[in-house]
C-alpha cells in the first residue's frame, strides 16, 4: 500500500487539486488570500479511500496559514467530548486580560465566541454584530469595540468570505486557548490595547 504523501503526488490527485483550485478562484475561502501557497483540505476522511475519491464538495481551498489552523483545531476538538467541555478562561491568560482597560468586558465576549464556536462545532462560528450585542445584552457600538480589542491581542480573527468579490458571509474565528502555550504572543508580550 502506498503512503499517504505518494498519493498526493499521484496525478490523479494532481488534477483533482487544480480543479479544486479553479473552482475556487485560486482563493483562500476562510480568509480569501490570494497571495500565499494554496492547500487543497479534506473535510472529513474515510477509511480506505485515496485523497481523490471524494465528492467535490469535500474539499476546500485553504491558503497554508488557514490550513494549520484548521489541523491546529481538529486536533483541539478530536480530543474526548471538546463539545461537551465547560468553557472557561486559563489563568494565564485571565491575567493577561486583566491588563486591558474595562477587561471583564474581554472574557465575556471571548467566552460567549467559544461557546457560539463550539454550539455551531466550528472554530469560526457565524456571529454577527447584532447576534452578539443581544446575547450579551450590548450595545453595537460596545460590542465592535470590544471585538476590535480580542482581534488586536490575537484572541480572534475577523473573517469575510468573498466570492467573485461579493461579501457572502461574516464569521469570527476563535483562537482557543486550551493551555499556556496556545497564548498568541501578543499577548504573552503583555501590549496593553488603548481603548476608546
């Protein structure tokens, strides 16, 4: 049997990757990068079949930051019942946040990100503006600053999905903090945000 990295350089794989591509425009579709090296992911795998053999709509066009990220998370969410965790706030990184002007407004938009995300089984869950101000009982306005402050430490990441340059979707992806070392370096720098 051949290994999996000799399947992917089979030509059947080849021309299945570059169809993948052109459906895709040659674009990142989680954060619609045209400039970096583009991964062709597998959404899900089953046992026995060759990187080819799935239906087109298995597979995504990721660009490699994406791609990492999405291996970083399934790694994250295969452990025993991720889903079914508390969500909760490391120290480490509560003490960091801490450091931020008006920082109990910080944990409760990250947690209620990791709990939409993990509602919705995504580390990028869809949570607009407004879906997040009424859950938390927020103004707009509260909210878009707040979520400005998560993105500035590397906590989460605002994504517009495009295509054909029309905006088709808004999603946040979460970067979850399960131990110390998943601490985005922003943050282990300890730069304090201004806020307005």
């Amino acid at each position: 049997m051949e290994s999996y990295s000799k399947l992917l350089q089979h030509p059947l794989w080849q021309r299945k990757r570059l169809e993948i591509f052109q459906r895709d425009n040659f674009t990142c579709k989680i954060c619609s990068d045209e400039k970096n090296t583009l991964h062709v992911h597998h959404k899900k795998y089953e046992k026995g079949k060759k990187p080819w053999e799935y239906p087109d709509d298995n597979f995504l066009t990721v660009c490699e930051h994406c791609h990492e990220d999405l291996s970083v998370f399934k790694k994250q969410t295969n452990k025993k019942n991720f889903y079914k965790v508390p969500t909760y706030i490391p120290t480490p990184l509560f003490n960091l946040l801490q450091t931020q002007k008006h920082f109990s407004d910080l944990p409760a938009l990250y947690l209620f990100y990791c709990h939409t995300a993990k509602w919705q089984k995504t580390n990028q869950p869809k949570a607009t503006t407004n879906y997040v101000a009424k859950g938390l009982g927020w103004g707009e306005d509260k909210t878009r600053s707040k979520k400005k402050i998560l993105i500035q430490l590397g906590l989460i990441k605002d994504i517009q999905r495009r295509n054909n340059q029309h905006i088709t979707g808004h999603f946040i992806k979460v970067i979850f903090i399960v131990t110390k070392k998943d601490i985005p370096k922003t943050l282990k720098r300890k730069r304090k945000i201004r806020t307005t």
